[in-house]
C-alpha cells in the first residue's frame, strides 16, 4: 500500500471519497490499522481513558502523548498519522503551542497534529501551519472544555449552536487546517458544514454527511469489559474484550490441568547430554 499523504487525503476529498480514521495507542493497536487500510490513524488523547485508565482527557500529559505517538509511529506504514495536542500544551500562546506541535513532529513522529477549538484558535493554527505542520482541527464536542461546555453535550442543536459549529469550522479552515473533525453535531447541521468548507470534515457523532469519520479503536473493536457506557454514535464491529477474555481463562485452565505446555512447545536435547546431566 502506498503511503498517505496530504495530497492523498486532498485527492480522496476531491473525488468524494470518504476518509477513513481511527484512533490507535501503540505498537499493535497502529499496527492492525495500517494492515486494515486506514487512511488516517490519530492518536487521540483518548489514551487517557481507553489506555492509561484515566477519568478523562485533562489528566494525560505531554510526554505521554509522545511517547505513546512515537509507538505508533513505528508500527505504520501507510496511514496518515495525527498527534492530539493534549490539554495545557498550546492553550497559552501561539509559541507555546508551536514547540508543542514541534516535539510531535521530531519525537513523537507522527506527521501532523490535532488541537481543539474555534475561532479563538485560529492564530494558533496559523502560527503552526505556516511552520510546515499540517493542522487537524476539532469543533462542536471538545472534551478538553466539558467543565465549560457543562459534560459531553452535543453541540449546534440550536440555530445559533449551529451557527457558531460553522463560524468556528470556517475559522479553522481560514487559518490553515488541512481537515477538519466534527464531534457531536447533529447530521444536517455537520452535513451543511461540509457543504459550506473546502477542507474535508472528519465526523464522529456527526452523521453521514462528512467527508470521512473517525472513531475510537478500543470502542469499536469492543476492546472493554461488558457494561461500560458507549457513546450513541458507536457501532461497536467486534468483540475483542470477550476474545482476549476466551483466550486467557483457557490458559489459565490448561496451565492448572498441565495441558499446557504441551511436547509441540518444548525444546528437545540429546539423550546423551541429557544422559550425562542427570548422572
Ligand atoms: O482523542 C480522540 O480519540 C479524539 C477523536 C475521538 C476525534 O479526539
Ligand atoms: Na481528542
């Protein structure tokens, strides 16, 4: 498979193909979603959930997130790969923000970063984009601001809430991004959205009206015990939870009845030196 780049996303939008993205963590979660075709692999600050085991996404830190993208980094080959800025690393300023996208790019080695905001934002975006690093940006649902935004909430539900999602889409767009993703808005007001920009938006929770969508791996994969909360916009396309689960109690049963290691998984030696050895 040929590697993805910017002019690869841009040819797929051109011709109304849409772009697929999914989140991974490390080395093989990056893995199966290069071999599976993704277009683009983000590595979301959804790691402090679905891989540290952390409440939400204000507790993962700079050198986390980079450490974890440089382990994906590794593992793909083909996929567009998005580093997600992490809550205190590019609110302050635009230089702040800048060093920060800088040590994604030289240690976390991914290709391209992602922030969350609007309008407010966009001096921000410009200041990065116009180092020579592709910005991702992220309206409507940002979980970095759910104390401000009162929890995960979806937003432009009224005509002024869809106003300000396309108000803040276009900024973001205005000051460089190469894409856009869409959290949480309703589908015929991400739809108009998409319509309205030149850039690819990228849904999650925002319908089919995008030009590609997104979704956490560990979700969709069904990679978590039974019972955790989903989010409605989640088709859950496998099992892996109950798999791994399958896989595990049958060892631990065949290590208990000494099933396991069986001959196939021993290493021989010479009678003679065995012989010899236990004289
Ligand atoms: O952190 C994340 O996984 C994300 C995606 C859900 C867009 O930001
Ligand atoms: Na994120």
């Amino acid at each position: 498979r040929k590697k993805v780049t910017i002019g690869t996303l841009r040819s797929l939008h051109k011709r109304g193909e849409p772009i697929t993205m999914i989140t991974a963590h490390d080395f093989p979660s990056a893995h199966v979603a290069d071999a599976a075709g993704m277009d683009m692999i983000l590595v979301g600050d959804s790691l402090a959930m679905v891989a540290l085991g952390m409440e939400d996404t204000s507790e993962v830190i700079l050198e986390e997130m980079l450490l974890h993208c440089r382990s994906v980094a590794r593992a793909t080959k083909a996929a567009f790969t998005v580093g997600d800025l992490p809550m205190g690393s590019y609110e302050i300023a635009p230089a702040q923000a800048l060093e920060t996208a800088i040590r994604f790019i030289k240690e976390g080695r991914v290709q391209s970063i992602k922030l969350e905001g609007g309008k407010e934002m966009a001096p921000t975006i410009e200041r990065i984009t116009t180092a020579g690093i592709p910005v991702l940006g992220h309206v409507g649902l940002t979980p970095q601001r759910q104390n401000a935004l009162g929890g995960f909430r979806v937003q432009g539900k009224t005509s002024l809430g869809a106003t300000k999602v396309l108000e803040d889409a276009l900024a973001v767009q205005e000051a460089g991004c190469f894409a856009v993703v869409l959290e949480a808005v309703p589908a015929e007001v991400a739809a108009v959205v998409t319509q309205k920009l030149d850039i690819p938006t990228i849904g999650i929770g925002a319908g089919n009206g995008c030009s590609g969508q997104v979704l956490v791996q560990v979700d969709m994969t069904g990679n978590f015990p039974p019972g955790r909360f989903l989010p409605k916009f989640v088709k859950k396309y496998g099992d892996v939870w109950t798999e791994s689960l399958r896989a595990i109690e049958t060892y631990r049963d065949e290590v208990k009845s000494r099933q396991y290691p069986a001959p196939e998984h021993t290493y021989p030696i010479q009678r003679e030196e065995l012989e010899s050895f236990v004289k």
